[in-house]
DNA sequence: ATGAAAGCGCTAACAT
DNA sequence: ATGTTAGCGCTTTCAT
C-alpha cells in the first residue's frame, strides 16, 4: 500500500502537502491536480491506524445493540447508518447478546480503537459508563435510557403499553401482558401503561396476567403457554415486543385460537408477517427514526455541541385490528 | 486513556516489559505482577490505533453482506461472531445494501484500516477483489461465488431448488418459480433445480412461470400479484429465498390462497412465521454454519495457510410441508 | 530477561 | 502556500 510519501515524491511535493490535499487545507490548484494524479496512479487511500492515531479520535461510531438478529434493531441500525455515512462516519454494529459483560468489552474496544462515539441500547438498566465517559466519548443512549446524564433517544413506552391495552379492552375481558426482562425498563414502563389502560377504563387489571419474561421469541412461546394452561385463561394478550408477539402468535395457531380468537396486540411491528394486518393491532415503534435522531445527536457532539443533555421521546402509531372475536 | 509508559513508570520497569506482558513473551513472573497491577490501577488498554500501526494488520474482520435487514444474514453474522471472538478477533458489520459500489466503499476501509481479513456475501457476480487481493490480505466469499481464485463457502443451490420443487410436483401440476436478481449466481442456480425437477419427473417445465426479481419482500409481492392475475394461474410457487416467500405469502393470503391452499415452497428458513410448519415446505439453509466455515477459512488464512483455494459446499435439510390441498 | 531506540504513516505546529 | 519536523502509542530488533 502506497504512502503520503510516495505520493510526494511522485507528485514533487512535500508529504504535508499531500497531506493537507487530503484534508481539504489550502493548497494551490496546480499541486492539487498533481496530487490526486498520483495518488490515484498509486492507489492511494490514506491509512487509517496511523490517521487515527495522529489525530486521536477515527471517523467511526460504534453502535451497541443488544440482538442482532431482531429486525426491531437492524432497522434503527439503517436509520444509523445512513446518517453516519451520510456525514462521512462508518458504523461498527457490536452486538452485546444482552450480556453487560460482551457490551463492557466492546465499549472498551471503542475506546482502545478512538472511535468518536457510541450509540448504545443498553443492555441493563445498570450498565456503566463511567469509564468511556470520562474519555470524553460522546455516548447517545437509543430505545432504553441509562442512570447516566448523556443524551437519549426513547419513544413513549408508557403510551404503547397502554394503546396497545385500550384496543383489546373494546373487544376482550382478560387481557393478559406478556413483558421482557424486569430490569429493563422499556418492558417495566410498557407493563405499565397496560396497568394505566385497565385503570382509565375503571377495571380492576389482572395481575395474575402480567408476566415477565425475555424479549424473545421463545419468552414469548413459554409465557403464552403457561397463559393457556391456567384455570382461567386470557382472552386477549399484548406482547411487550415484536419477537414475544411472534412467539405468542405462533402458539396460539398451534393451539387453534389464531387471532382475533384470542386477541392479540403487539408493541413493535411483526416482522416479515404473514398474517393478515386486520388480525392483529400493532403498535409501530419509529425504530428507523430513533436511529437518525439518535446518530444525528452524536454527530452534534463529536463536532463540539456542549448543551445539557437531551432525552428525545419519540410517538408511536396504532394500526388497530379490525376483525374482532 | 493511560498509556504504555503510564504504566511502565507506575511497576518501575521499561514499556518493552509492559508491551511483552501484554503480548505473551517471556517476562519474569514478578514484573508480571507488577506490570498487572500498574495496568489495572490505571485502567489500561492498549491503544489499537497504535498497535495495528506498528503490526501493520489489527484483529479486525470485516464481514460485508448485501442486507442486513435479512435474518438469514445475521444468522450468518452470529456463526461468524462467534468464531472470530472464540478467537480474539472482532467483527465488523458493513451493510453493502447490494451496491456493488457501497461494498467497494467498505472494502477499501478494510485496506485503509489494515483488517487482517474480509468476509464477503457479494452483491453481483462482478464485483472486482483486484484490489484488496493485491494486498495480500484474505478474503473469504460466503453465500455466493466470486470470479476470484479465493476461499468460499456456498450451498447446494441447485438441489434447494429441486428439492423444492420436487416436493410441490406430488401434490401441484403448475408450479412457478420467483427468483431473486438475474445476475446472482444463487438466483439462477436455484431457478436450474427448478428446471431440473420437472425434467426429472417428465414434464416440461412451464417457462412462462419461471420469474426473477429482488431478493426481498417487495419483489415476492409483486410478482406473486403478476403470477395470480395470469389466464393461467400457477396452482403452487417456490420463493427463491426467504423473504420473497415471506412476499408471496403476504400476496397469498390478501387473497385468501393461503397454503396449502396454493402450495409454496421457500428456500431458506421463514423468519418469523407465525404459520404452522405443516402448511408450507422450506428448504433449510445452513446460514450459522455458513458463516462459521468461512470465519474458519478465513483465521486459517490469517494465520499463514497458503493450501491452494477451497470451496466448501454445505447440504441442506428439507422440511417438507405435510397438509396438501 | 530486560532496556534503549527506531519507526509504522500520518497530521499539525512552526518556520519560511 | 509550502516544507520541515516532532510525535501520536505501540512493537520489535538489537544490545546488554
């Protein structure tokens, strides 16, 4: 791989200049032209580590989620992405398995490697940043917020929970609520609105009904399960994410109650569904939107922005089912 | 970010000693200690700019698929993961959003980066590897073949696409075939076992079935609309990969043709479904094992094989739909 | 086994 | 506007 130096003396100036050509400083347009001809006769692309290591901070951000494989993520990670590269920043997708051990590693890879920022769905509420924070990193805190003062982009979980609820109870008595881990709060604070919901509507909420479980497709398979099972059985569900959704969903097929049998309203949208919309009210989160807002609130940052931080909340929209039981 | 002489001055020894403790070589047990702790009070981690300057190469793989929104990529990306940490290496995601100039964007960061290695889904059959491979570095081609003399990882595509279709021969006599882009080996390959099942069952294939688009949900819709509104119908269809049967199905049901009742059949896995398995039969592709070949191949080049290239072609496992029309 | 010192490729003072 | 030069933090010869 050629370097400045070969470049200079090819084009018969001085590494700086060729440097400097390279980063958009004053040079004269003759040595410009004959700059970028050598350049592009040697093949030269600036080198990373050493432009990095000069300059202590790379033009990448790393963005930390907690499961790849959930479309829910990868659409905010395009949201990202498109942002970032957009302003000339690659994204690293570091996928921290919901482990606050991966996640620590890979914030420290962050650090070790200068990135200007990371953008992180935490994966416990007890996550700690003081390490990277006192680096100076700019950290923006996507779909959960941290006990930390950094900005954040978080959408009205409290709202979902509870949209998601008042459609069911127009058509159903026991609506169970099927939840993610209790220590996160985008799961804690939907549970919530469903118990807001039942509330607002003068009942009393079934608490055998709530349940916690993970964000995942067999949390959701296991909790509807044990719903079934019980003497009295739901008549209608929210689940606390897309993948607990799919989960349930897939139970209740098996056991003959497709919806609107049971009824079933999901926070997220069912990826790849392909049931039909009018079975199922879907409660659409602005993942995409969370990951411009999120990546734009970093670059804000890394150029420089001191404000006092920021917590964006975000709306979400109601696709009502309109087949009922 | 406290630094090597940090360090050094702190156990009260030179930074060669700390570099050595840092990297394995043989260094007396007590300056170890002492070493240990000097890093841990000052919470060190080595600089990796700096390191991957002065080796010329970082533990970095990059991994560059065409759609990162597709969980059959993830779950390629998750077996990839998995190996390379096994083994110290970190993965970046780059998302080459099947552009070939995107991906050419993403490889040449890899270069500038000094990566030890690239795994690479790519997005045409053109794409040029010229210059990375002048660089030495190994690329290893997962998914889809590459014109280059280089490691690669693929599946039987031609018998996924027979096996498909041979399952929908017993029980449908028209069946369509809806393929991903035309100048995508995996697309062609399949739609040839397709071809290759009606021969071996006597019939002629029926070529006005025979349809490629995208490899993504819009392109299964579409053209299962285009399919439906033909004077003649198909009465079953194979999806080329997993999200244009996500498509179709989508189409299928809008129309209240949910199979069984007409027959589909998906190569690679539904993601997702909340259908019943009896209802519809997939080709199970092997997308984690996949991805953990090729991260296999790929250290194993890093680390000096110089075996000529290898291509490894993985089986796959059909799960036949068992309710018919 | 350990230390001294050079240098990876770049950028940013500083000098001209 | 351009060149000279120091140094980012690390690894790795070369001495000892």
């Amino acid at each position: 791989m050629a370097t400045i130096y070969d470049v200079a003396k090819l084009a018969g100036v001085s590494p700086a200049t060729v440097s400097r050509v390279f980063n958009g400083t004053s040079v004269s347009a003759d040595k410009v032209t004959a700059v970028r001809a050598a350049a592009k006769e040697l093949n030269f692309t600036p080198n990373r580590a050493a432009r990095t290591l000069r300059r202590q901070s790379s033009e990448v951000i790393a963005l930390v989620i907690p499961d790849i494989e959930n479309p829910y993520f990868t659409e905010m990670a395009r949201g990202v992405e498109d942002v970032a590269s957009e302003a000339g920043y690659s994204v690293v997708l570091c996928n921290s398995d919901a482990q606050v051990e991966k996640e620590l590693t890979y914030l420290r890879i962050a650090m070790a490697e200068n990135m200007s920022g990371v953008i992180l769905a935490a994966a416990s509420d007890s996550t700690n940043l003081d390490e990277i924070l006192a680096t100076g990193r700019p950290v923006v805190a996507v779909d959960r917020s941290t006990g930390h003062d950094i900005d954040g982009v978080v959408m009205a979980n409290r709202d979902a929970g509870r949209q998601a609820t008042e459609h069911l109870l127009k058509s159903y008595r026991r609506v169970a609520y099927i939840g993610g881990p209790e220590h996160i709060e985008t799961a804690t604070d939907r549970a919530e609105g469903w118990l807001l919901a039942h509330r607002a509507a003068g009942l009393e909420a079934p608490l055998d009904l709530l349940r916690y479980s993970s964000f995942r497709v067999d949390g959701g398979r296991s909790v509807m399960e044990e719903l079934l099972a019980l003497p009295e059985p739901p008549d209608a569900v929210v689940a606390g994410n897309n993948l607990i959704g799919v989960g349930a969903i897939q139970v209740l097929t098996e056991h003959s109650l497709t919806p609107p049998e049971l009824g079933v309203a999901v926070i997220g949208s069912l990826p790849f569904t392909t049931l039909s919309p009018s079975a199922v009210t879907v409660v659409r989160l602005p993942a995409r939107h969370m990951g411009v807002m999120a990546a734009r609130m970093l670059l804000a940052r890394i150029r420089g922005d001191k404000q006092p931080a920021r917590t964006v909340v975000l709306r979400n929209e109601v696709q009502a089912a309109s087949a009922v039981r």
